[in-house]
C-alpha cells in the first residue's frame, strides 16, 4: 500500500495548527465529544460502516471523506474544515447507488485516488447489472483541490452485491479487490492497466464459510498482498491469512494460507494496516460470549510470519467494530471501537460511543476498561461504526475519525485528534518505487520503477549486491542467488530523501543441491477421505482429519500422505513422521503403508487405497495444539516415493495440518 503522506503547502500551516485544537481530551459528562455533522437522511443503515472498509484519506494537506450527499441523493468526495470539524460536499460523484458501501485508497505518489463501490448486502449475492461492484480512479488537480474522474472509470469488477469490499495495491502497480460472496472468499486484481481486471475467482484453499463471514486484505512487506478473512462455521471458527507474493500467478501454489493461532473463536471484525517493516495489524472481534473472555483484540504478525496478540477488551467491555491505525513516527498504534456509553448503556454493541486506547506497536499492550471516549452525544448512546484512513498517520496528518448516529439523529459525527504537529514539514523530495519482479530464479531481470514526489532530478539506486544507477527507472540483473535488499535516494538540489526496501529481492539457484544423506521431506500430497462424502474430494484443505465411525452408516475419515524420499545411499533406520495437531484426542491415529496409485485432486472415499495389514507406528494421544512424532522403524528402503495412510480407532476426531496448512506434515530422516 502507499502510504507516503503529500507535503504540506505554506498555506496548510493554519490546517495543521487547527489540529492541535482537538487534542483527545477526558469524557465529561456535560459536554459532547467531537462534531456533530450534517444528517445522512433519508439514508438507512450505517454510511461510516462497514468493518474492513477505509472511508477518509488524508492529500494535500487536507482531510477527504467518501460521505453520502442527502440533497444530491447520492456518494460524494467531501472536504473536511479542521477549523470548525465540518465536511464541505464537492461536486465530484462517487457512486449514484444510496445502497452502495465503498473503501477508498489514496494513491500519494501518482495523485490518483481509487474508490471502490458495492451494493451493500448482508446475505444473498444477487447477480444483476445494478448490483455490480465498480472500481473509480480520480486524478487530483493540485492547485484547485478538486478530483477528477479518469476517463474509463467505472470498471465494474463483478455483479454480486456484498457485505463487504476492500482494495489495495501492490508493489508491480497492481490492484487487488477482495469480498465474499455465496459464503466464499474472492479476489480480483488488474493485469496491464487500471482498467484490466482478470476474473474474479474464489481464493484457493480457503474453504465454503458462512453467509456472515467477510475477508480483508493489505499490501505488506514491500512485496506481499495478504487477504484475512473469518471462518464462523462449527468446529473451525478461526480468522485465516492468506499471501501471495507480488508478481505471482493466481493458481493455488501461489497462495501460502494459515489458520491465525489465538485460542478465541473468529467473528467477522476484521480491520488491517501494515507497517513500514513487513508487519501485519489486525483488529478483530471474536465469538466468546462470557463477561472475562477477550471480546476485541490486536493481532500482530511479525516478519517471521509469528503471531502476537492484545487483548483491546473483554466481553464485560463490550466493544464492537474495532478498528486500527498506525502512528509510526511515534511508534504507537491506536485502537478504535463502539464502546458503551457509560452510566446509559451497559453494552456498546448496538452504539454508545467510540473509545480509543493505545498502545506501543514493539510491545502490544492495552490498559483495562473500555478506554478513553473519543467521539460521545451525550445522552444518547448510538454512536457506532467509527472509520478513517487506510494510510499510517504522523503529527502532521493527526487523526480524523468518523462515525455516525443510525438512530436518534442519523448524523455524522467527526473527531479530530492531535498528534503533536505545529508546523508543516519542509517541502523537499519523498522517495519512493516499485519493482516487478521481486522473486525468481536466477538470473533474474528486475524493473525499477521510480514513483518519488517533489520533482526529483537526481537518482542514486543500491541493489544490494554491490551494484549501483544513477538511471531514474534502471533494470538490473540478479545473476547470483540470495535475498537483496534495495535503496534509492532521491534529491533535486534543495533536497533529498532515502527509502530502503529491505530484502525485497530474492533470486533462487535453479540447481538443485547435492544429496546428502538424511533429511527432512514434506509431502507432495496429501488429503483426508470422508464415508459418508464418498465422492468428493478434499485434496485442497489446510486440515487433514481422522475419525472412526460407531457404525457403518456413521462418518469416518482417513488422511493419506505422500512424499518423494531422494539424497539417500540406502534403506534408512529411525525414519519418524512428524504432525502438528490443531484439534487433539485420545488416539492420534496409526500409520499403514499404502499404494501410490492416488492423486490429491482426485482422492475419495470410494478410490482410495486400501489399509495394509501392517501397522507401521502408532502416535498415542494427541495435544491440543501440537507436534506428534510416529516412529516409522526401517520401512524407508531408499530414494522414492512412499505413502501413508492414518486411522484413528476414536470417534474423537483428530486434526492434522496438511501440506496447505501453517505445519505441514514431515518425514524425517536421520543423517548418516
């Protein structure tokens, strides 16, 4: 995502004073919080909604708003005034449909803002031409403060209405698009313009959810898109991230999906951002329905691919429709929910008001209670959905959030909060670029692509292997293997700038490494069977399952894994299969060996090979998460290809990760 924020002009230096007027200050119970705005009537439901989606930016110096126009009867771009906290309609149309919800992406570097729209609904995916989700780009004309539609704009990208729909971009330029539909997850991305949309197809691996789950994404990493979405159906009930590298393809290996690993059932509250070093924030609600259990919470995942978590409030809290944002300068991430307004309500989760807390982005941790009130109507707890701005956010930007009364008034309500800023920063050169692609085997053709603001003259580019350019967009050949990490500084003579992109670059050795005995092997295939699904297969799930029916018209599953053994002199002693278990039991199964006549696109029930009579090992019970290791004896004979399959005698079920999951199963074999 472009994140970068555009320089202040000398005649914002009265918007970023006014900003330290609305410093967050203590809730009273006299006085209300924020800016009560105009009324959305005759408007339903909620315009500030919905969870994933992004309603403000923040260009130019000036803070924008995607907010519905009452006497045009239709969407627009409004102006915020940070002296009076009140939203100024332009002229400048974004969506015609009242029903429509949208997220918008403000594109710094190339003045482009991009909208994109959906019928809102939440169940049912109609397909008409009404209901078709379109993506608009406006180009920004400095000097008038005005937005323009390109021509070409709307594309429409699909025709369901959704719930929800959110976009981003990558860093080869593409656009990414995500929502649900039919109780599955699809994205969409462009090809060669802004105008070229391949068709939408549903994100592989990611299994059949329900009517109310919603997905997300981000772009993070310099050169990763990730898509979360919830997963409320019984006995899964998790949040998923899924990645895929930019540049790739669209088939199923292109997509690298894990179950997020936190203990709490997943609802459909989801709100990303990603920061300048690779890692992923997200605010979730989750399911748990007693009084101590965390309600809303901040997952954080690191570099590395780790997990970390914050509990934001529990279910005593109340919270509802969190959302997150990035204060990088002073390393703080701030925290946004519906909260009840207190002594009125005793639950926030039909309005109240919207609380902050905050929290350091190295060391999660939010204080008890329902936090600090940020936007109240005294008297009237209705307040809810509070958005804002997909970008990160600096002393100069502030905060800028927005929420709306759905009940006594059907107003917006705005607050803007301080984070330090007096003064513009000085004009001078931002840098920044985009590369394409940022994988491969070597040698690798690379694209530079410079995108740096303040009207550069001067290029200084560090590939990272001891070459260097001065060219503005240069392409540059990467002939050994290793992972790069890329700088530019950009200057025009009064000023310059560096962006460093680290390890942005990876080049692999397309030969293959020598044998050696020994080794670790994950599988090549594998999938869980089902007897009463007998026909369909399962080969694409991240889970692989085992269950012993008690009698023969009730459900069992067997899992079946296949791996290539190579770089060995001879039979091997002490192999051991290693899983990881999701959903543990009193008997994790035992391993027969079995022909390798299957396919993991086309393994059933009714073709599946058939158990030997050998038992080979056995794992005893199972954790409830964690690793179990099966002692295989000596059945490794050499290099091949060896399958397994696993039954349980329980009718507890068990769960595996498979090959798709965060652990997929191993084979390991000692060293010589």
């Amino acid at each position: 995502m472009l994140r970068s924020h555009a320089l202040l002009r000398p005649r914002t230096l009265l918007v970023a004073l006014a900003l330290t007027l609305f410093a967050v200050l203590p809730a009273t119970a006299s006085a209300d919080l924020g800016t009560q705005n105009f009324s959305y009537s005759p408007l339903g439901g909620s315009p500030s909604g919905e969870k994933p989606e992004s309603k403000l930016w923040y260009h130019d110096g000036f803070w924008w708003g995607a907010l519905f126009n009452p006497s045009a009867g239709e969407w627009r771009i409004h102006r915020l005034n940070s002296a009076t906290g009140q939203w100024t309609s332009t002229s400048t149309t974004l969506d015609a449909r009242d029903s429509s919800r949208s997220d918008v992406l403000m594109d710094d570097a190339n003045n482009k803002l991009y909208v994109a729209s959906a019928m809102f609904t939440t169940s049912g995916s109609s397909t008409t031409a009404g209901n078709a989700a379109r993506v608009y780009r406006y180009s920004y004309n400095t000097g008038t403060d005005t937005y323009t539609l390109d021509a070409g704009f709307p594309v429409t990208i699909n025709s369901f209405k959704s719930e929800t729909i959110v976009i981003d971009k990558d860093s080869t330029g593409k656009l990414w698009a995500t929502w649900t539909a039919g109780s599955r997850v699809y994205v969409t991305h462009t090809t060669t313009s802004d105008t070229q949309w391949v068709t939408p197809y549903i994100l592989p691996v990611s299994p059949t959810l329900t009517s109310d789950d919603i997905s997300s994404l981000v772009h993070f990493g310099g050169n990763k898109i990730g898509v979360m979405y919830s997963n409320q159906v019984s006995k899964d009930y998790k949040f998923y991230f899924a990645v895929h590298n930019d540049g790739a393809g669209d088939a199923a290996v292109d997509w690298k999906t894990q179950a997020v690993p936190v203990p709490w059932k997943s609802d459909d509250h989801i709100n990303l951002k990603a920061d300048s070093g690779g890692r992923v924030f997200a605010a979730i609600k989750t399911s748990e329905s007693t009084s101590t259990q965390p309600l809303t919470v901040l997952l954080r995942r690191n570099v590395d691919g780790k997990w970390d978590s914050a509990i934001f409030g529990t279910g005593r809290d109340s919270h509802t429709r969190p959302i997150v944002l990035l204060d990088e300068p002073n390393k703080q991430v701030r925290m946004f929910a519906t909260c009840p307004q207190s002594p009125i309500s005793s639950s926030g989760q039909s309005g109240g008001d919207i609380c902050m807390k905050t929290s350091p982005m190295d060391k999660l941790a939010f204080p008890a209670g329902i936090g600090t009130p940020v936007i109240e109507d005294t008297g009237n707890p209705e307040m809810n959905d509070v958005t804002s701005t997909k970008q990160g956010v600096n002393a100069f930007s502030g905060i800028v959030l927005l929420a709306n009364d759905p009940t006594t008034h059907d107003t917006y309500w705005t607050r803007t909060l301080s984070l330090g800023g007096t003064t513009p920063p000085p004009a001078g050169v931002v840098a920044s670029f985009t590369a394409t692609p940022t994988s491969g085997t070597a040698p690798l053709d690379v694209k530079f692509t410079d995108t740096s603001t303040g009207s550069p003259t001067s290029w200084s580019w560090d590939f990272g292997d001891g070459t260097s350019s001065t060219d503005q967009s240069p392409s540059k050949t990467y002939s050994t293997p290793g992972t790069y990490t890329v700088t530019l500084t950009a200057g025009n003579g009064a000023s310059s700038n560096t962006v460093e992109k680290t390890n942005l670059i990876t080049v692999t050795d397309t030969t293959p490494p020598p044998p050696s005995p020994g080794g670790t092997f994950t599988t090549v295939a594998d999938a869980q069977v089902k007897s009463t699904s007998a026909n369909t297969n399962y080969g694409t799930l991240n889970s692989l399952r085992l269950r012993q029916g008690t009698s023969s018209t009730d459900t069992f599953y067997w899992s079946y894994l296949k791996f290539e053994v190579t770089g060995q002199n001879g039979p091997v002693s002490g192999a051991k299969l290693r899983l990881y278990s999701t959903d543990g039991g009193p008997d994790g199964g035992s391993v027969y060996a079995v022909s390798n006549a299957w396919s993991e696109s086309t393994l059933n029930w009714n073709n599946r090979p058939l158990l030997g009579g050998t038992v080979l090992g056995s794992a005893g019970a199972a954790p409830t998460p964690g690793f179990v290791e099966i002692n295989l004896g000596d059945w490794i004979t050499g290099n091949g290809t060896y399958s397994f399959a696993i039954a349980t005698s329980s009718s507890n079920s068990v769960i595996y990760d498979s090959r798709e999951g965060t652990n997929p199963p191993q084979l390991i074999l000692p060293g010589a």
